[in-house]
C-alpha cells in the first residue's frame, strides 16, 4: 500500500526538524547576507565509506573567493545570470551550498525552472540549514504556484532564522501577494 504525497512531506518535515534539533542551528554567514560563502556541510555519516575530498580548507582560499565575489557581482549588480552560471561553475565548488543556491537562482532568473529546481536541491542536499536556499526555492515555489510548499520552506525558514530574518521577511512578502502575481525576485 502506498502512502500519500502529504505523509512524505510531512515525514519529511519531521526528519529534517529532528536534525535540527540534534545539530542546533546553524546559519551561514552568506544567509545573513554577506557575499562570503559558508563551509560545506559536514560529512559526519560516513562511517564504512569512502571520505569525500574535504572542500572546508576552500573557504580560506583566496582565488575561490574572487571567483565567488565576482560571480556574486555578476549576477546582482550586472544581472548576468549566463555569465554567472559559468563562472560558478568554473569554481569547481558545485557541492557547496552557496554555489549551487546562486546557480539554482541564476537559471531561476533566465526562466529555467526544472533546472533551477536541480540545483535548490542540490543545495539544500549540501547543507540542509542553508536559509538562502529556502528563501530562494520558496520564492521559487510561489513562482511556480506552490504556495502550499512555499509555506513550508517559510516555517523552515522561521526555524532556522527566526521571523525577524531578511529570507523570512522577503518570502511572507511573496506569498501575501495573491497568487498569479508578477513576481520580481
């Protein structure tokens, strides 16, 4: 017998509130809004597997850090989101939230939403306590006509960060307006 889409996300929810708890929160300095990226997610479950190339010692690397500001630059200030994607990409950190949250939104903003949606995942698979990210897919979500789902990733949002935070703040914003409204994120 199958179980229903709602028993998922509901299990999903759980799963994801129980880790949070164990872990304690955790926010990076790119969800507080710097353009600094913040280290990858630990890799604590890999016991009997092989280890994955630690990426943490990249944070301090200098030349990742001029790829990323530039990047950041790229699409914020230019709004060069093709440009973008190839210079994140470039940076071979596609396994660190912040980069893959800002190619997610990048092609988010070119109007590529299955791989927009890609790349979310990808993020949040990296660091599950990546506010940014849940900002982004949510609006990302209220853009498609999830407003259920995009409520989710707001109380996620509020667990994280609190009410108070500029990601919860932008996507209440986003789902008081009625939907079928133009959205400009």
């Amino acid at each position: 017998m199958s179980k229903s889409p709602k028993f998922h996300w509901k299990f999903l929810g759980l799963a994801v509130l129980s880790m949070t708890l164990v872990a304690g929160p955790v926010i990076s300095a790119y969800a507080a809004g710097s353009d600094n990226p913040s280290p990858p997610a630990s890799d604590s479950g890999s016991k009997g597997k092989k280890a994955k190339k630690d990426k943490s010692s990249a944070i301090d690397d200098q030349k990742f850090l001029a790829g990323y500001r530039a990047a950041y630059t790229t699409i914020y200030d230019k709004h060069d989101y093709t440009a973008a994607i190839d210079q994140l990409k470039a940076l071979g950190q596609d396994d660190r939230a912040d980069v893959a949250n800002l190619i997610g939104y990048s092609y988010r903003k070119l109007g590529d939403y299955k791989v927009s949606q890609i790349w979310y995942e990808r993020a949040l698979k990296a660091d599950p306590a990546h506010v940014r990210t849940w900002q982004y897919y949510g609006l990302w979500q209220v853009e498609q006509g999830n407003r259920d789902q995009a409520q989710y990733h707001l109380n996620r949002i509020a667990q994280l960060a609190g009410t108070n935070s500029d990601e919860y703040r932008s996507l209440a914003a986003a789902l008081e307006k009625p939907p079928g409204t133009g959205l400009v994120y």
